[in-house]
C-alpha cells in the first residue's frame, strides 16, 4: 500500500485561499432558479397561438335589458285574384231583355247571363264616370287562332245608342250588356264574367254552348256549328 500524499503548510495556507470549483455536471431545466414555481405540465404544451385558431366560441348572449320590443306582425294583405268577401263570385244571373229581344229557331227565348262580379264591375264604372247608361258591348268576329274571337268594348248609350240589329240585357246592379244579332246566335246562353288576375283584369265569356276548344286567353274559340 502506498503511503499517502503529505501537504506542506505552505500548499495547505494557497489551497485554502483558492475559491471552490464549480461542478461538471451538465446544466438541466431543473436546475433553473424559476422551475420550482412552474407546473412541470408547461414545459411539455406545445405552443398556441390563439389568433390563428377557429373562433368555436359561443356567441354572446344578448342582454335582454335594453332589447327592442318586438313590433305586432302587420295584417295579412289579400292577393288581387282573390275576392271581397263582400262580392264573393256566386251562380250567374240571367239578364233581362230590355230593347229587341230575340228567340232562337226552335223558338226560345235569347239569353245571357252576368256573374256578381262583372255586374258590380259595370256598376262601379258607370258610378265612377256618373253616367248610368254605360254599357257593355260584346261583338264576335271570325279570325283568331281558333276560328271565332269576341271582342267587348265600353259604349255610352246617350251617345251611341243601341240599334235594331242589336239587343240591350239588363241585369242585376244596373248593368247593361249590348250584343248584336249574329254575335248572339253564337253566344245564347253564355255568362259574362269579371276576372282579376296576376296579369290583368278583364271581361271574360265563359260557357259558351257549343265551344269544342278554346285558346290560353279565353277570347278565341271554336264552334260547332249545326
């Protein structure tokens, strides 16, 4: 066994004026002075930046101390093709005539009819322009894309008044309905109608005995003739 080393005093006085060397254990996290007070989970989440994630929060909830009261719903309008209930189309009325009536051959009295709507039509016309001897004049001509067309205009009987080719119809409301003799023979027993719809509103000829067909707008039909 060898002897163990001796230190003179002189070496002992130089070692103890020496400071401390540090040691050569390599530097760790957990040797920082701030790692005692962090949880040891932080030190393993990932970075998050939290401008660049998808807003999944949920909204905010309104506060309900200064919301607007809410506004009572407006009443439902009703559409133009719909009618008042106060002219509520019902069974057409047959006109009377009034001025040359005629009868059919086998000795029939001539006749039309007019709906509730077309007759308070034609009286709310002859109110409006204060003239009670307006009148409508119903007229069929050959032409059209099915062999017969009517045509139907406004006459004011003070200034043209009906002639003896022509038979005047009275009706229900003061209405008043013109049609000449060979345009009667084709529409004897027809009913004049007044039809709102979404692109217009108009005087219609609706049930015209003998009709086979008629086109989209209803003014041109074709007849069987006997």
């Amino acid at each position: 066994m060898a002897p163990a080393p001796t230190i003179c005093t002189s070496c002992l006085r130089a070692a103890a004026r020496t400071p401390a060397v540090r040691s050569s254990k390599p530097f760790s996290a957990a040797s920082r002075p701030y790692s005692s007070s962090l949880p040891s989970t932080n030190l393993r989440r990932p970075l998050y930046l939290d401008f660049l994630a998808p807003a999944f929060s949920k909204p905010p909830r309104r506060s309900t101390r200064n919301a607007i009261p809410s506004l009572p719903s407006a009443p439902r309008r009703r559409m133009a093709t719909q009618p008042s209930p106060t002219h509520a189309p019902s069974d057409p009325q047959p006109m009377q005539p009034i001025l040359n009536p005629r009868t059919s051959e086998s000795g029939e009295p001539m006749r039309v009819s007019i709906s509730p709507r077309a007759a308070h039509r034609l009286s709310k016309i002859a109110a409006t322009d204060n003239n009670p001897e307006v009148a409508l004049r119903v007229t069929v001509e050959s032409g059209g894309c099915h062999g017969f067309q009517y045509l139907m205009t406004l006459d004011d009987l003070s200034k043209k008044p009906a002639t003896e080719e022509d038979t005047l119809f009275e009706g229900s409301q003061g209405s008043r309905v013109v049609i000449d003799e060979s345009s009667l023979e084709l529409l004897n027993g027809s009913t004049v109608d007044y039809t709102m719809e979404l692109i217009g509103s108009q005087f219609k000829v609706t049930g015209i005995p003998g009709a086979t067909s008629s086109c989209g707008c209803g003014t041109s039909f074709d007849i069987k003739l006997d």
